[in-house]
C-alpha cells in the first residue's frame, strides 16, 4: 500500500504531529493494468469510505499523477471523477497555508519489512502575494523538479487540494488534469529467436525500476547494437509490470 501524508511545515519537521490529511492507495487488483482504491483523510471533515481508482497502468508515469488521481476522487467523492475540483475564489482575500510537506511511502504488508520513502513534496508561499506558491519535488525513479511559481486561492483550504495543484503544475506545467498515461510496452527486438526489451526505450519510472529490479534480483541486460542500456527478456519485463511494487 501506498499512504501519502500532508504535513503543516517543511519537510524536515514532518511527523505524526503536524499530519492536516492523509491518502492510502492499495491494489483491488495486481497487474500491468492495475485497480487501484483509495482512501482519503482530511483533518476536521474525516475519512471518505474506500474509492475505486480503476485500470490504472504501473510503472507509466510519475507517483504524483497517481496521487494526483486518487486526491481528486477522494474530493469528488459524491460525484466520483479525476476532475480537477471547481475553486471557488473569494471577493477579497483567501485562504492559504504558509509551507505544506508530503511523503509518499510503501507500507508493505507483515511485521519484518519496514516502510520504504519513495518520494517527497514541499509547497511553500512565495513573495508578499498570499495565494502563490513554488512546489519542489523529488522521487526515487525520477530528477528533483522544482515548478515555476502558482496561484492556488480557495475560500476554504484543504491542504489535499493544495497538493493536487501543486502536483498538476508538477506534471504538466498547469493547473490541469494530464490525460492519463499509456501502458509502457515498447517495440521488442529478436535476438536469438526470442523477444527482447530495448531497456533505453522504456519510459520513466518503468526504466530505473526495471533496471534496479534486474540488479538486485535478476540478470543483467544484454548488451545489444543500438541499445545502450542493453536488453532485457521481455518476459521478465511482464513479470516486473505484473508483480513487482
């Protein structure tokens, strides 16, 4: 299970004490094509009860435009949807928040393995202007993004929907829900009368998962003229898409 959990403050203070909101993401089905369902909880409003977030394909883009999915459908809860949730600007002044943190971390099931950080967010105000903010963001399959500056200036603030901006201007430069991502499934290459992945032409994060999944628990790429990540058995490719988390 995935638990994403928004703080008040920055990163470096984030604990249980600060915790505004939280977000659980767990498998309804395990697969390439994988359903999902969540669970989101706001400070002060409570839990929704669990959501489907469904045909969801692994390893095919950024944890955050997953999260960024399931936060908007924890909103749109009465009407489920991957909309992006209708603000409501006030007259005069808004509300904001001065600093917010997130945490994506891996729960994994049983009492040996402990919880793994697989990505982390801050959004801060910047200048004198309430309602502007810069969002950093980093994750362990992909560069540190930083975003240009904002503006995010609701009546009320839920820090969950300050995150999903945050997160929307993260992935596509706006405030504007992408279209959802393809399964990654590049064109094979014969070698030796088999089917081989062409790992350079796997998409992020499925290239640095794949290639971090062979190292520690397979066997190294091929090396292959025109591939220079080498090439891998594509049946261990469906394996990692179908199994690995």
């Amino acid at each position: 299970m995935l638990r994403v959990s928004i703080h008040a403050g920055p990163l470096a203070d984030a604990s249980r004490y600060n915790l505004l909101a939280w977000l659980d993401i767990g498998y309804e089905t395990l697969a390439p094509i994988a359903d999902y369902k969540g669970v989101l909880f706001q400070s002060g409003l409570g839990a929704t009860p669990p959501y489907a977030l469904a045909s969801y394909p692994r390893w095919s883009a950024s944890l955050w435009d997953l999260t960024a999915r399931a936060i908007a459908l924890g909103l749109n809860f009465d009407d489920p949807s991957e909309a992006v949730p209708v603000v409501a600007h006030p007259r005069k002044g808004c509300a904001f928040a001065s600093e917010i943190s997130a945490l994506i971390e891996h729960l994994p099931g049983g009492q040996t393995i402990r919880r793994r950080t697989l990505a982390s967010a801050s959004v801060r105000q910047v200048g004198r202007r309430r309602g502007s903010y810069e969002a950093n963001f980093d994750e362990h399959t992909m560069k540190r993004h930083s975003t240009e500056p904002f503006l995010f200036t609701p009546e009320v603030m839920r820090p969950a929907e300050l995150l999903l901006h945050a997160c929307l201007v993260r992935l596509t430069g706006t405030q504007e829900m992408p279209a959802r991502p393809g399964l990654c499934v590049p064109k094979p290459v014969e070698f030796d009368g088999l089917s081989y992945v062409p790992i350079h032409c796997l998409v992020e994060p499925a290239r640095t998962g794949f290639r971090n999944w062979l190292a520690e628990f397979s066997e190294p790429p091929l090396e292959y003229e025109g591939a220079p990540l080498g090439i891998a058995p594509e049946p261990l490719y469906v394996k990692f898409l179908r199994d690995v988390i």
